[in-house]
C-alpha cells in the first residue's frame, strides 16, 4: 500500500472508524495531521471495502511507476510513503481511505492523520 500526504485538496473527517477487539466499531477523533517522515512508524487505514488495517511505514519518499493500459503509456507518482500491512492488504475500492497514527492520551485513544490510500 502506498499514502500520498499531500492533503491541501482533502476534506478530512474529524473522526476515523477503527475495529475494536470485541468487533465493534469506534470513532477516534482527529487531533493533528502530519508527514510521515521515517520507516517504522505504526499507521492504521480502513478501507471502504477491506475494513480496519494496521501495519508500518517502510519506506518514505518513495516513486512508482503505473501502468495505464487505456492510455498505452505509464503513470509516475512520487513523494509516496510505503506501508507494509503484512498478509491483510487493501483492494481497488480501498483508494482514498484515510491513513493515520494513533496515540493514547490517558485512556483515549486519538488519531493523528498522515494521507490516503494512493
């Protein structure tokens, strides 16, 4: 999975869902949004259709290089933040889901948002 933090055009919600132990669903609340700036930070995204997921940053700036089949040529993006989310991947209609970090504050847990699936 791959995030671009470019979010000048995104309207963020105030609040990402994330899957609890117990199956339900909670609301964190958004408190700040940042780049990503090294491998091995914890990051969660959940998807439209795969749902919650957790993993870690491996790779920061990162370029990749698209086929586009209709247009017979190829798609460059770049300043891409690789996530790794082990064997629980996202699918086509996960584009866009928010990507953030979480952090205890007491006994909240409150998220901190990083971009989108790219």
């Amino acid at each position: 999975m791959y995030i671009s933090a470019n979010l000048a055009n995104v309207k963020l919600l105030p609040f990402v869902p994330k899957t609890t132990d117990k199956g339900t669903t909670d609301f964190l609340p958004v408190i700040a949004s940042s780049n990503p700036t090294a491998p091995g930070l914890s990051v969660c995204v959940y998807g439209a259709v795969s749902g919650y997921r957790c993993g870690h940053i491996i790779e920061v700036g990162a370029i990749v290089i698209a086929p586009v089949p209709t247009l017979g040529g190829h798609l460059s993006l770049a300043n891409l933040t690789k996530v790794n989310l082990g064997n629980k991947g996202l699918i086509t209609g996960d584009f866009g889901a928010p990507v953030y970090s979480e952090t205890q504050i007491g006994e909240r847990t409150l998220a901190e948002a990083l971009g989108h699936v790219s």
